[in-house]
C-alpha cells in the first residue's frame, strides 16, 4: 500500500480533514481549530514502506476528536519526524483505551 491509496482510505472512511502538529497539538487549517492531546484519538493507522529508502516511509494516523471531526496526519520515518511531533503522537491514544481508562 502506498501514501495515495492510505489517503483514499481515510476519506473514504470520513477521516477527510489533513491535520498538521503545531505547538503541542493537532491544527486543522480547513476548519480553523486546534486540538490538544486529551481531545485527540487515534482511531487507526496504516503504514507505507516504499522500500530501500527510509526517507519514504510514513504512517498515516486515521484521528478523531471529542467534537466528531475526523481526519489524518501524515507522520514521517521516526528518523525523519521532529522528537516534538513523535512524542505528541506518542501520547495520543486510542479511542477505545481513553474511553475505558487504560
């Protein structure tokens, strides 16, 4: 699986907002909000390996929020990724672990 078909699966599947990481949080420029890490969920994810160049690689987290909007964000190879935007996406959890307390 490639970027573009991860891409087409998360609208598909609703998550059609892109969302970028900006001081400690999720911004949604299409919608004008910003989202913090108590308000944000993973939902699912994909992986895209394009082989020998690790400068390709990306997963795709699919992100819900407590307000029901839905989109994705594009997180490069960890070497890739700024240790700020890794450890805000470290700490987001799965919905249904938040909604259980785990």
């Amino acid at each position: 699986m490639n970027l573009i078909d991860i891409l087409d699966e998360a609208r598909e599947r609703g998550f059609t907002h892109n969302l970028a990481y900006d001081n400690d949080g999720l911004v949604c420029a299409a919608l004008d909000k910003c989202y913090d890490v108590d308000h944000s969920f993973i939902i699912d994810s994909r992986s895209a390996d394009a082989g020998t160049d690790p400068g390709d690689d990306v997963t795709v987290y699919f992100i819900e929020t407590s307000d029901g909007d839905r989109g994705y964000i594009v997180v490069p190879a960890p070497i890739y990724t700024e240790p700020e935007k890794a450890a805000f996406i470290d700490r987001l959890k799965p919905k249904a672990d938040r909604e259980t307390g785990r």
